[in-house]
C-alpha cells in the first residue's frame, strides 16, 4: 500500500442512518446516525450501531441522541463529531499517513442555503479535504441507474428517514420537486400515537420501527398477520404485551402515505407535457428505506396511474449515486446547481 494514497467518499448523511461509499468499493459503511453522550462531561459514549442499541435504554447521565433531523443538521457539534468518527472508521485501512479524502455529501433538495452550508463546514471540521453537496434526489436517480444526462424525464421518488424527495430529472438537471418532511420517522411515530391512542400503550421508536417493517402496509394486506408488541401500559403503568395486526397498521400510516401520494401528485402536475408522457413510459422509480413499505408501489401506481418500480438496491441508491458523482465530478459542476463546495 502507498503513503500519501486518498480515498475520496460519497456520504449519505440520513436522518436514520448513514451509508459511506467509496470509489471501487462500493458500501463500505452503514451504520445508524446516532450518538450518544455523557450529558455532564459532554464525553461522546458511542457512534453508530452501539449508540442505537441505546435508544430508550440509557441511564440518566446518558443521553442517545440523533444529531439530523429531517435531513437538516440539528446539532451541529455532534454532527461533526459523528461524521469524523464515520469517516476515521472507513478510511482507517489506508495507513496513518494517508492524505485527507474528498467528499460529497448529498443534502435534501428543500434545504437552505444556510443548512446546506451547515452539511459542508461539518465535512470540513470532521477531516474531509474538499466538500462538496449533491442534491439527495439527484444521487438517487444516479444510484438507480437512472439516465440522468439523457433529453427523457425520469422521475424519482426517494423516502428516506427524515424526508421524502420527489423530483423529475431531465438533461442533467432537476427540472421539478417537492421535499416534504414526511417519511420513514413519520410513519414509526404515527405507529406509536395510534397504540398510545388506540390501547392507551406506550411503545418505544425502536418496537415501532419493527412493526413498520414486519407488518406494516399501504395497502390492507389479504393475509392481515399479527405481531406481539410490548409496552407500557399506560393506565397501571405494568409492562404489557398486545397482539396487533397488519390491518391495524395500516390505518396508522394512512396519513403519512397519503402525503407521500399528494407530494408526487403534486409535482407530476408541475411537470412539462413533454416530460410527463416520457415518465408514462419509464414509470416512477422508488428508492430509500420507505419505499420498502410493502404495497406502497401498488397504491403510488394505482393513484397515479403510472406504473411504479422499486429500485434494486433502495436502501443504498442515495449513497451509490453520491459516489458516482464525485467519480464523475468533472460532469456536475456548480453551474448546474446540483453540486458546491
């Protein structure tokens, strides 16, 4: 191995987790964007996996804390510190004398200039050499192998952890979208109020989640499964345990879907006649944890009457596609709006 060699890196910096990729690796980090902290000394406990498995379990003096909040840096601080932990432990095989990587992070399409500013002097502070920002539903088209430089509109739609990005692509460029701040937290905390509501049982983030992924629905599923959910019971204050099944579920993600649905309406109607008759042909592309929602792509598809496809690797498209970009960079440059430094 040469001293003196870089690794430059594509982030995903997401409000649930963070994927690093890097040029002819591929994925080589996901972990989740936690961190958790002394709350006296201030003392960073753990990053990643460890900080997660702490969520809800941690004794007063230590805190789990999840520094991005729909896609946006809540915490600046911990922000840098989780991302130079993130990016330390992905380049740590490069020797001790390796030189500073470049990296691109992609930020949400709705951000401002101010909270896209944030995003890059956090890469900066936490050891990158040069930073640079791609717009997030940019990088997924990108990751999905989307023919993104091509005069065709392409049309993605990407749910992660804090936002979900809906954006038509044309000859290089975002030519509409819409960013909400309705995605995959949306929807566990959706699936908490309606226990809370519904059995007066107080459930945690973590339950909610598997749920969500177990049984959870946009469409009420034929076979209605159930699950064992355990909580604490509200009116004796005793830990409990309730069957709940998959019809149930579906009725508490109900809101949110529909403003995913309403969000990509919304922005097919912005669209030019042109464009729109191309994404008639090549159908919707789906990427991000949300779009693994079972059925989700049948509702979108009967709603819209386009069809609707999940890309193959959806949980890395945003990450692949923010690498492929910075191994491409002579291609985006800042004129183009999509790319800064």
């Amino acid at each position: 191995m040469m001293f003196g060699f870089t690794r430059d890196m594509g982030i995903d910096l997401g409000t649930a987790n963070t994927l690093v990729y890097a040029k002819g690796q591929g994925i080589i980090l996901n972990e989740p964007s936690v961190v958790a902290m002394r709350t006296d000394s201030k003392q960073i406990e753990a990053v990643g996996e460890a900080a997660k498995n702490m969520i809800g379990r941690t004794p007063g003096n230590i805190v789990a804390i999840r520094p991005m909040r729909d896609g946006v840096i809540a915490d600046f601080e911990t922000t840098a510190t989780m991302l130079r932990y993130f990016i330390k432990k992905a380049n740590k095989s490069q020797g001790f004398l390796s030189r500073k990587p470049r990296v691109m992070v992609c930020v949400p399409s709705g951000i401002t200039a101010v909270e896209k500013r944030a995003v890059e002097d956090a890469t900066l502070q936490a050891g990158a050499r040069e930073a640079y920002t791609i717009e997030e539903p940019m990088a997924a088209a990108i990751g999905a192998g989307l023919p993104v430089h091509e005069p065709t509109g392409s049309m993605v739609v990407d749910i992660g952890g804090g936002t979900t990005e809906v954006a038509i692509i044309s000859l290089g460029g975002i030519v509409t979208s819409r960013s909400i701040r309705v995605a995959g937290d949306e929807m566990d905390e959706a699936i908490i109020q309606y226990i809370k509501r519904e059995y007066n049982l107080m459930i945690g983030e973590r339950t909610a989640e598997q749920m969500k992924m177990s049984i959870g629905s946009a469409i009420v599923p034929d076979d209605n499964e159930t699950m064992n959910v355990r909580g604490r019971d509200l009116v004796s204050g005793l830990p409990k345990t309730l069957e709940i099944s998959a019809s149930e579920i579906c009725e508490a993600l109900s809101d949110t879907v529909f403003s995913i649905v309403e969000a990509v309406k919304v922005t097919l109607e912005k669209s030019p006649p042109e464009l729109a008759a191309d994404i008639i042909d090549r159908g919707i592309v789906m990427t991000g944890g949300g779009a693994l929602l079972k059925n989700l792509d049948r509702l979108l598809s009967k709603e819209t009457g386009i069809p609707v496809l999940v890309a193959e690797d959806a949980l890395d498209c945003v990450a692949i596609g923010t690498g492929k970009a910075l191994e491409n960079i002579h291609l985006y440059s800042a004129k183009s709006g999509l790319l800064s430094r």
